[in-house]
C-alpha cells in the first residue's frame, strides 16, 4: 500500500501540531466554539450526543497491521474499547475527550494517519472497491488513482471550501463493489475500442435529503487526464454550485436543476483550457504510485486446494463461511476474504480493541500484514492462501469475528442513529440488532439470499437507505420514533434508489414488515431469482398488499 | 413543566446538567430544574454564560420530570443523553450508577 513521502509526513505533523495549538487557545478560552468549529471539523472532530467523536481517514479502506494496531490502542487508552467503521470506509471514536486531541494526532501522525478532511465542505475520504487490486473481474487496480486523487485534493487550495462536502469514489472493476453511482463524482474504469483504459465519469449522484444517481456525462478520459477533468468539474461545482441554501448545495442540486447535458459542456469547456497542462499525469508518476501498490510475493499455486476441499467436507460450519464470505481472487491458489463485522444481534460496524488486535496478529500471519475496510463496514483480509482458510477461520471463530454473514439480510449497514449522533431522528442500532436476531436462522438466511438492508437513523442517509434492497430511515413523531420502509433501492452498476412502499412502522412494526416483505419475495420468485430482480419484475403491489394487509 | 440546561462539557464533551450554584453536575438526578418560564429563562442565561467563560457547549433547556430516582428528561433524545447508548448499558452514565 501507499506509503508516506516526506512531504506527507511532515504536512501531517505540522497539522496535528497545528491543531494542538488551537485546542490548547480553546480550553484557555481564546477562541470561542463559533471560531473553533471550523478548526476542528477540518480535523475531523464533531461534537455528538455523548462526547466528542473523532473520525479518522482509512484512504480508500486500505490499512496496515501497524495502522490497526494504532487504532486499538487509541480505542484503549483514549476512547471506550471501541470503534466503528463508516460507509466512507474510515473509523469513528465516539467517546474523545478535547484535551487528549494534541497526543491523539501525534499517535495518529506516527503511523501516518490523520482526520484531516473527514468532515468538512471539501473533498473527503475517497473511496474504492474493497477488492482493489485482487478481484478476478477487475481491469485495473483502481487504488493507483485514487491515491494519485488524494494527493490532488489534500488541501487543494481552490477545493478548500466548496459549497459543501464532495465524495468521489472509484471502481476498477465490472461488478461496482464501491457504489460509484451514489457519490458527486463516480468513476469506473475500463478500456476504450483501442484498448486504452480510461474512466467513464458519472456526476451528481448521492443520498441524504434528495437523493439521485449519478449521471454519465463522458463515456471515456484517458487515465492520464483524469486528474485535469475531475479538476474541471469541480471548476464548474465551486463557480456554480449553490451558497445560499445547505440543503441545495450539493453538486446533484446543480446537476440536476441545469440538466446532465449543460452541465457537461461547461465542464467540457473548462476541460478545454486546463488538459494537457500540470495536471497531466506523467506515465513515471504513475508508475511511481504503482509501485506502491505492487502485488505481494504471492507463491504459484494451483487453484483447487485439496486440503481445504477436505476441511470443507468435514466440517459443515467452516464450508458455510466459505460458502459465504469467499471473493474470487486474480491468483490463482488465494482467495479473498469477507471478515463480517456485523454479528448476529450486535451493532452493525463496531469492533472492539481486543479485536483489532487480534485480527492485526492474524493479517501479519496469513495477509501480508496489510487489510481493508468496506462501505458496509466490513473488514477483507485480500490475500489468503486457499490452503491456510481453515487455519484462519479457527483463530476467527473465537474472536467473534467468523458470522458467514456477508451479502446476507444480517449484514445490515447501519448508522449510529440517536444513539451518538447529535442529527438523528430516531434510533439504528437497536433496530439493526433486532431485524438481525429475527433472521439469525443461517439456514433461513441462506435460503432467502442476497439481500442488502441499508438503515439510517434520519434523511441524511449515512446508513444508504435509498440504496439498500431494503431501505429503513427513522423520523422523528411527536417524540416516538418512526421507520419509513423503502424497497428496490441498489447500490451496483444497476443503481436505482428505493421507492416509500407506505407509512411509517413503529419499532416493532418495521421487523415485523421486513419479515412480511421477505415472505412475500419468498412467495413469489422465480427459479433462482434474487430479491431486487423479483421486486424490478413485479414492482412494490404484492409487497404492499402484504405488508399492509389488516389482520384477519 | 420543569426544565434543566443541559450542555457538553468543553474539555471532554462529556455531557452535563446544570445544578445549584451555577455548577454544573454530570448526573441529571444532580439537576436543579427551573419549575417556572421565568426562572426557565433564567437558568438558560446562565447556561449560555457558561458558554461564553468557556466552560460548557451548546446549552439548552431540556424538559425533565420527577422519577423514583430523581429528576430525568422526557424526549428520547436528552433521556439518551442522560443515561447513554440504549443498546449498551455498560457505556456512558448509565454503566456508571
Ligand atoms: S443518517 Fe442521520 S442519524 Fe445516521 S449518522 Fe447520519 S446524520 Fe446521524
């Protein structure tokens, strides 16, 4: 992975020495919390329900043994023996106290780690296929490009203070892991007729209060323009996008008033004039990036693993993990691995420090000491030897950390929700938790298949409620909580956003019309069919007459 | 209806309710609501002095009522505030009783 330069190394430091000194003007009472905020949201630090939370950059959900190590000790020493990881892949501590930030950052600093840009009207957080790098459906590795954005947009000084926060995220493969059609800029890398690879640029879409998927607006930039024409659209975004109304700030609020179309020739045009400029990615740069990002010392293997075909035989628990949580893998011999972070009846996305601990010890031992984090917060190991699953999941199950839960309805992406968060309408977890142990049943779970339950606790949509399969969002009435239930939202490269299927649910009500949901899929499915092909075929009818069906 | 001033704490965020005296006490039983509009009023200013001497964040009226154990918000939001994360008994003020 992307190792720091001195130029990043000592940037970062300065800042956390910089924010050190502004923590330290506030608590002697020289800068009031109007003229903090700022400083500190720049640095990732929000104040929520119960104490300060400090959200920590993961670049696009890659971490190494030392990273993770790092964040176990700050969940130890600094927080509640806890994190959580987000649907921008980084981690949240909810428990921070403001007068342990300045050690905080250093620690953070000294394993080049920071919040900088985790919040904020900038570019946050780019984020990526989890698989980058080892998909067998991929064409590139998306990650060279990615850091060579963040580099671009650290603290590009044009960027600093856009209309509001900006998200862009990157796939290099077929099948989009990565939700590319739900962020301001998508891109998805492929090959034009020549055979030169490039990007489709997708802009506009993304969640919270309107929701829209991303619109096309260039079928292909060569990988080496890429920087120049993302830097053209944000041209467009900062001149036009709209300052008086934080609800119309968003780049899909510009694209979608003016029209995908007009949009894109301005973009073009400012295209025009800065491509083929300073912005133009020289191919040893490239290259320079792409040896970060080499492969492992992977051994030749052959594919089948007769060791393992034994394991599996034998032991029915450990073939159901494998049935579920294994990714195919570029090389042969090695398979990607789901680690779920979601167990059964627990909040969807935390992790404990013993935890992180252990599974730095296992990814030294079987992965070549690095991991990533996914957007439905989720942990990969990405290089497991075939031969070494079984040994791996044996130290798994013990942690907590084995639940073959991935891609089923279990593995709910959940927000925080009126639990921490000073915004929320209503509560997530506690709801999470529930619908999970009403579907505990493995064998159940297995026979309903993929499903993705996305739940947020208000409209701004951090848990991707439109783009969930099933889509959950708590409001607020009369002070009792509320759940809107929405269907048919997906987050692949067949976006759609979820449609209200009726009113709203109490807490109760909506495991209840889950459940209901899903029997009715169960009902009426065709041979093989999944449920987001079943709900495009019939539509929300059969769904809603049941779910709202009186008691007999 | 009775109403305490409810704020963070600048230094640890830790939230806290205002008591007597103008201190502020992080068990809500410790509160001393304001029964009346007026005193309601006048509790808030003094929250909102405490805001400026840089001692608390974000302060505001809370609606509270009498419990077996003591005074305790009415909204789900403030009463999440006073105890903790419902969905874990063993974090915030509620592990600490
Ligand atoms: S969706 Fe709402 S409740 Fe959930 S974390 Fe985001 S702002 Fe908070």
């Amino acid at each position: 992975m992307y190792r720091y330069d001195e130029y990043d190394r000592e940037f970062v430091e300065q800042r956390a020495k910089q924010f050190a000194r502004q923590v330290e003007r506030r608590l002697a009472g020289e800068l009031s919390e109007e003229q903090f905020l700022p400083l500190r949201l720049m640095n990732g630090l929000y104040l929520q329900l119960h104490a300060y939370m400090l959200r920590i950059n993961v670049p696009y959900g890659c971490l190494n043994t030392t990273q993770l190590r790092k964040l176990a000790h700050i969940a130890r020493v600094y927080d509640k023996g806890y994190g959580h990881w987000t649907t921008r892949q980084n981690m949240q501590f909810n428990w921070i106290k403001l007068d342990d930030m300045p050690e905080i950052l250093l620690e953070l600093a000294s394993v080049e780690m920071h919040g900088i840009q985790s919040s904020g009207n900038c570019i946050r957080n780019i984020t990526a296929d989890e698989y980058a790098g080892v998909a067998a459906d991929e064409l590139e590795d998306p990650r060279v490009y990615c850091e060579l954005l963040r580099q671009w947009s650290s603290l590009h000084p044009e960027f600093s203070f856009l209309p509001r926060k900006f998200k862009i995220a990157i796939t290099g493969a077929r099948h989009d892991r990565a939700a590319v059609l739900a962020h301001d800029i998508g891109l998805r890398l492929h090959e034009n007729d020549s055979g030169e690879s490039g990007f489709e640029v997708f802009v506009g879409g993304g969640l919270g209060r309107t929701p829209f998927v991303g619109k096309s607006i260039r079928d292909f930039v060569a990988t080496r323009d890429i920087l120049a024409y993302c830097e053209a659209v944000l041209r467009v975004y900062n001149q036009l996008g709209r300052r008086d109304n934080k609800f119309k700030a968003r780049i899909k609020i510009l694209v979608h008033e003016m029209g995908a179309a007009a949009f894109a020739e301005l973009v073009e045009k400012e295209y025009e004039f800065i491509k083929d400029g300073a912005l133009e990615l020289a191919k040893e740069e490239v290259e320079r990036i792409r040896m970060h990002f080499a492969p492992p010392a992977y051994e030749s293997l052959p594919d089948v693993s007769p060791a393992l075909e034994s394991q599996k035989a034998e032991d029915t628990a450990f073939a159901t993990w494998c049935k579920n949580q294994l990714a195919a893998h570029k090389q042969p011999g090695y398979a990607i691995v789901n680690i779920s972070c979601t167990p059964i009846g627990k909040p969807p996305g935390d992790i404990a420090c013993d935890q992180m601990e252990a599974l730095a010890d296992l990814a030294d031992e079987f992965n070549f000491g690095e991991l990533r984090v996914t957007h439905n917060q989720n942990l990969v190991f990405t290089d497991i030897r075939k031969q070494d699953l079984h040994a791996l999941w044996q130290k798994l199950v013990p942690l907590g950390l084995s639940t073959p839960n991935h891609g089923l309805i279990t593995d709910t992406i959940c927000c925080p929700g009126l639990d921490y968060c000073a915004l929320a309408n209503a509560r997530s977890i506690p709801l999470a938790e529930k619908i999970s142990e009403r579907f505990a049943d493995q064998e159940r779970q297995e026979e309903i298949g993929e499903i993705y339950l996305n739940l947020s606790g208000c409209i701004n949509a951090c848990g991707h409620h439109h783009v969930g399969h099933i889509g959950i969002v708590g409001v607020d009435k009369k002070n009792s909580e509320l759940y809107q239930l929405m269907l048919g939202g997906s987050a692949d490269e067949n976006a759609s956003l979820g449609k209200i299927l009726g009113p709203g649910f109490d807490e109760d009500g909506i495991v209840n019309a889950v459940e209901k949901v899903v029997d009715t899929y169960l009902e009426i499915r065709e041979e093989g069919e999944k449920f987001i092909d079943t709900y495009r075929r019939v539509g929300p009818g059969p769904f809603k007459e049941n779910v709202y069906r009186a008691p007999a | 209806m009775p109403q305490v001033v409810i704020a963070n704490r600048l230094r640890d965020g830790i939230v806290v309710f205002l008591g007597a005296d103008r201190r502020w006490m992080e068990r809500v039983q410790d509160c001393a609501p304001a029964i009346s509009p007026e005193d309601a009023e006048k509790i808030l200013d003094l929250g909102l002095q405490a805001e400026r001497d840089q001692e608390v964040v974000g302060p505001i009226l809370a609606d509270v009522e009498q419990r077996d154990d003591g005074w305790f918000p009415i909204k789900r939001r403030e009463a999440i505030r006073a105890a903790g994360p419902t969905h874990r008994a063993d974090l915030g003020k509620q592990a600490e009783d």
